[in-house]
C-alpha cells in the first residue's frame, strides 16, 4: 500500500508542476483521489489516466467522431475503477471540488453526453466493471454495468442453450446506458425490453452510499429501469431475470427494391408487424441502393426477422399474416439464437469472441433521431420518405422501422418509466453516417435528417411528439446546466417519458436535489415541492 500512496502523491505533484491554469482543480482532484484510496485501502494502480499517459487517447476514443472532444474541451482525467470504493472516491472529490463527473460504460450514447461536456469534468469509465454472474436454477444474472451485451450474450451462450436476455442488437453498446434507457432488440416483442427484466440493481448515490433495491427504496428503482442511470445515481449492476429460448430459432433477411413493390410490401407491412404472432419481429430496414438491373437508385427494404421456432412453423405464419413478401423456406436459416446475435450484428460465420470486442469502429460521423408511428403511413407519405433518402449518397442515410405490439402492450404506460407501450404500431430510428469532417459537411447531413424530421412530423405521434430516450437527441432540448428549472426540461423530458417525467423529477429531487448528476438533458430536481 505504502508504496502506491507515494506513487500517487508523485503524480499528483508531477501534474500539479506541469499545470496551466485549469490544471489547478485537476491537481486538487488527483490529490482527493489520493487521500481516499489511502483511506479506503484499494489499489489505484492502472486506474487514472491524464493526457499524458500514452493509452489516455485510446480510451477516450468514441465511436461517434462528430462528437470526439476537441483537446481544449477533453477532460481532465479518466478514471477506469475496478473497485466501488474507487468510485465513492471520485464521487466524494468531485462533490468537494465542483467538478463534474461523466459515467460511461459502453460510451454508445448519440450525443457523446459519458465522454463530454461543456464544464471541466472528469470520466467515470466503467469497463473494469463488468463480471456477470449467472444463477441457472433461478434462471437469473447479476451483470455489472461495463459487460457489453456481446459479452453477456458469449457468456450467457456458454452456460446454456436456452438462457438468453433480451436487449439491443450491437454487441459493443454498454449495458450500464443500455439497461438504464430501455433496450430494444430482437425479442422484444416477446420479451419486452432489457429494463423491463431488470429485477436488482445497485447503485451509488449522490452522497457515495452504495444501494441495492431494498436499500434505495421502489421510487429510485423505478427510475434506473427506463429514465436512464446518469440523473440519479452511477449504477454499478443490475440483476435480470432471464429470458428463455428454443434450441433452435429461425432468421431471414429478405430485400425488395422499388421494382419488387418495396412500396407496397412496407406499407402493408405496418397493418401486420404489431399484431402477428409474438415469437415474430419483423424489423424493417430502408436504404437508398444503386439497383443492380438499371443501375439507377432504388430503395431497398430489407426485412430482417427472427422468429423464436422452427421454420416449419414460421411459414404458415407469414403465409397467414404477410403473403405478398414471398417468403419461401429458402430464404430462412435455422440457427441457435447465439447465432442470430451474430447475424443481426451483421458477423454470420464469425467466431463467437467477436462478440467480446469492444473497440469501438471509429472514424464514422453519425446523427441518429427516432418517432413513434400510431397510424400507418399511407403510401404517398412513404414516397415522400424515399425521396428524402435518395438525396444522400447510397447507403448513408438508413431507417429502422422496429415494431411493438406483443408483450410490450401488456406493460401500462407509468410501469416503468419507458412509456411507448400500447397504441405504438412501430419506432422509427433515422441515421445519416459520414466519414469526412469538417463542419460544412457536417451540417449538411445533420441538415438533411431535421428535414427529414421535419417532413415526418404529420405521420407520427403528437402531443408530445415521442422519442426513446436511448436515441438521445439534443435537437429536442438540451438543459441550462445546474439551475434547469422543470419548465426547460420538460421541453424534451415529455417526448421521452410522457407523464413519468414527473414522477422522474420528484424522484430526483428526493435523492439528488443539489443535481450533482447532471447533463445537457438529465432530469432537474425542483426545489420546493
Ligand atoms: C451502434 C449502436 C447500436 C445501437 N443499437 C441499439 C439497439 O439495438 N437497441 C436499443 O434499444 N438501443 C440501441 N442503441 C442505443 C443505446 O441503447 C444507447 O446509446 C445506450 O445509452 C448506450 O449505452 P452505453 O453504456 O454504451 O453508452 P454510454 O455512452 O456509456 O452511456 C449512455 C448514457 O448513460 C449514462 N450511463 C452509462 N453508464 C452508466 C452507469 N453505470 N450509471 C449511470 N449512468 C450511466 C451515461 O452517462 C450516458 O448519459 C444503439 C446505439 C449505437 C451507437
Ligand atoms: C499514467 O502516467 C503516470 C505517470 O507516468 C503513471 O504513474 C500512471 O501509472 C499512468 N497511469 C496508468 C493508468 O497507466
Ligand atoms: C406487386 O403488387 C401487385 C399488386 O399489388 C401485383 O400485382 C404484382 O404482381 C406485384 N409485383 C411483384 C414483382 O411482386
Ligand atoms: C435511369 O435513369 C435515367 C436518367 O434519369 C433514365 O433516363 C432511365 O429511364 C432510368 N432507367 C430506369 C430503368 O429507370
Ligand atoms: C440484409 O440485406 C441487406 C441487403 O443485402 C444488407 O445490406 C444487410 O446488411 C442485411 N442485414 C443483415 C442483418 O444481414
Ligand atoms: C456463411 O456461411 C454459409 C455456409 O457456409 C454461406 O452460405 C454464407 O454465404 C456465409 N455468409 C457470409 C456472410 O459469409
Ligand atoms: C444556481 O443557483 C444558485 C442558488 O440559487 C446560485 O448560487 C448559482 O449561482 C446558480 N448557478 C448558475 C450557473 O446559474
């Protein structure tokens, strides 16, 4: 111990001698930091990172470049805990010190709100964080928040066969963003989403205690499964309940062009996706193509399907329900569901530790907003949506249409705070990704999507017009810092939750009323109430 503590007390006057003038408040965290490892005992090697350590730019890499920090706004350290202690620590000194704190576990987030800010702060990384344990008789798994839903799909897929969770399609997102805000993914129109199987958490508050649900009471365990961890506390891992599935599942990926009635087929798709048999989620993709028969653009829907059975069950049921799309038994591949992890995230015929990566892919500028759709939209406007995306170049610009319906409608709205339950037909995620830089670039794409926001305003829901907070966007609103008032916020804080965001703000004001976690869209404690 002795010899780390002098270590530390080294860097700490190293960095404090090297300082600028910002540095000031940097050199008094890593001395508080210092202070508390001594007192806690724990072992701080390979734990604070500053701009000059050699791996520091590694880890801050993000997979989303529009919102790489520029080095005047990086921040002024990363910490990467492999302890609780640790992070009471930084949670203590950044109380003490007025500095902020960003927690990131997966680093996903669409605005780059874990990995940068406006004020001086330092990074709460939680990749040493992330063992899973999983009990088979209960059929349950205490996960810490740093695993990546590949690395708890590889190590549920280990354990057994027919263990699984539901929760999004890419295997590098994190589990701590993920879990908190929702968690959509191929199951869940069976299994409803990630939070909506989260049944223990723990959690280190405001004040640096550590809590379980018992300990943190129902309310703040409400807001942890759908309202996002980063306004109320840094979660530390969540216990599920997991799901099972058969042996065998079957997946496809049909495409149809413009040529092949791709109109058509989605807009009848719209009056089945919800409804059919809830073993069934026949996600939509859309893309401008160049067509392979005239060589001119086209659009291309791109029916990407899992369906919990056998393909001699599944055939009937699109024979029954979606005819037109001709799905023919070749077109589908039995699998096991580790498998269709594999290729939804578009790695069919990978080894399984592909799913264990968690580098992120870089050099790829992204923009992504959602919708929810109510009624279906009727042809003329899906024209009107293929035209949008045929003003970017191939393959850019993409839409998701992900349908709800089965278990998801058995939820009421205020069960958790996640409230697009019954009623929704579909979601809509918009992405554009560019590879080029440079600000007028940037604003072009980033144009082109609020256009096309824009345009879909009349066929999606209204008052509030809804979004999923997991696609956060901060064209919806973005906060005043530490003196948002509940007015400022409910600006966006209602087209993510609807009615929840009250009860969000009266939770946060019962456990964080000085708003130590905070964002540009965290949710603002009110003062009296
Ligand atoms: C390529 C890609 C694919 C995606 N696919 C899907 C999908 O299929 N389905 C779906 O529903 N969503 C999907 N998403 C969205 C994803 O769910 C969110 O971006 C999610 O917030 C990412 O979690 P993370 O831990 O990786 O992100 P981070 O950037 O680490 O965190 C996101 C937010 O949560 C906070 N946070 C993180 N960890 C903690 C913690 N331990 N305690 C408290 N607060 C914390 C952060 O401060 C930040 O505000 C996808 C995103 C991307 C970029
Ligand atoms: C960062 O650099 C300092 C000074 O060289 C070193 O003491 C420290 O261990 C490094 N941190 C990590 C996490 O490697
Ligand atoms: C397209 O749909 C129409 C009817 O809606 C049908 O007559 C036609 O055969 C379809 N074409 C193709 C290529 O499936
Ligand atoms: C392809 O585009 C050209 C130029 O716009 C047009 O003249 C031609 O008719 C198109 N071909 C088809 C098959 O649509
Ligand atoms: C589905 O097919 C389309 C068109 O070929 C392709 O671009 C897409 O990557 C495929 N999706 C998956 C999950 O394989
Ligand atoms: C995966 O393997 C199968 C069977 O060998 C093959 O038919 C298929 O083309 C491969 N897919 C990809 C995406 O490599
Ligand atoms: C926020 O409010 C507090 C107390 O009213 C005040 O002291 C502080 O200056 C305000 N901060 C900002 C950034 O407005």
């Amino acid at each position: 111990m002795e010899s780390r503590i002098i270590i530390l007390l080294i860097l700490a006057t190293h960095l404090a001698l090297g300082a600028c003038s910002s540095a000031q408040k940097n050199s008094d965290f890593l001395e508080c930091l210092t202070i508390q490892f001594q007192s806690s005992n724990s072992a701080p090697d390979g734990v604070i990172y500053t701009p000059r350590n050699a791996s520091y730019a590694s880890l801050l890499l993000a997979f989303n470049q529009r919102l790489a920090p520029t080095p005047s706004e990086r921040p002024e350290l990363i910490i990467t805990p492999f302890h609780e202690s640790e992070i009471q620590a930084a949670v203590y000194c950044s109380r003490k010190l007025g500095m902020q704190i960003r927690v990131r576990s997966g680093g996903h987030d669409y605005e780059g709100l874990s990995y940068n800010s406006e004020n001086p702060f330092v990074i709460v990384d939680m990749r040493n964080i992330r063992s899973i344990s999983i009990d088979n008789d209960e059929k349950s798994a205490w996960v810490q928040v740093g695993a990546t839903l590949g690395q708890l799909y590889h190590t549920l897929a280990r354990k057994s066969k027919t263990l699984a969770f539901t929760a999004g399609v890419c295997p590098p997102v994190g589990v701590g963003g993920h879990f908190s805000g929702g968690g959509y993914g191929m199951m869940s129109r069976k299994h409803a989403l990630a939070s909506d199987n989260i049944i223990d958490a723990k959690l280190i508050n405001a004040n640096g205690q550590v809590l379980d649900r018992k300990s943190m009471g129902e309310d703040l365990f409400w807001v942890i499964r759908g309202g996002g961890g980063t306004s109320f506390g840094i979660v530390l891992a969540f216990k599920l309940k997991l799901v099972i599935v058969p042996e065998i599942v079957t997946v496809f990926n049909v495409s149809r062009t413009l040529e092949q009635n791709a109109t058509q087929l989605v807009h009848k798709w719209q009056y089945i996706a919800d409804k059919v048999d809830e073993n069934l989620l026949l996600r939509l993709f859309l893309r401008s193509v160049r067509s392979p028969i005239h060589g001119n653009r086209t659009i291309q829907a791109s029916f990407t399907t899992l369906f919990l059975g056998r393909v001699h069950n599944l055939l009937p049921i699109m024979q029954d329900s979606f005819p037109e799309l001709g799905l023919v038994e070749q077109d589908c591949i039995e699998m096991s569901w580790i498998e269709s992890t594999l290729f939804f995230a578009g790695l069919r015929n990978e080894s399984l530790d592909v799913l264990l990566i968690r580098t992120p892919q870089t050099g790829i500028y992204f923009k992504g907003k959602s919708d929810y759709v109510r009624q279906p939209i009727p042809i003329q406007g899906l024209r009107g949506i293929w035209r949008f995306l045929n003003q970017e170049d191939e393959n850019r610009a993409e839409l998701q249409f992900s349908p709800y319906g089965g278990v998801l409608n058995t939820f009421s709205e205020s069960e958790t705070p996640f409230p697009h339950r019954s009623g929704n037909i579909f979601m809509i995620h918009y992405g554009i990704v560019w590879t080029r830089g440079g600000s007028a670039e940037s604003e072009r794409h980033i144009n082109w999507i609020r256009r096309l926001y824009s345009y879909m305003g009349r066929y999606v829901s209204r008052s509030p017009r809804a979004a999923y907070f997991n696609y956060r966007d901060l064209d919806l609103g973005r906060n005043a810092g530490r003196n948002t008032t509940y007015e400022q916020a409910s600006v966006w804080g209602f087209r993510y939750f609807k009615n929840n965001f009250n009860r969000l703000v009266r939770v946060k004001s019962m456990v964080d009323p000085s708003n130590f976690f905070r964002n540009e869209q965290s949710i603002p404690p009110v003062s009296s109430s």
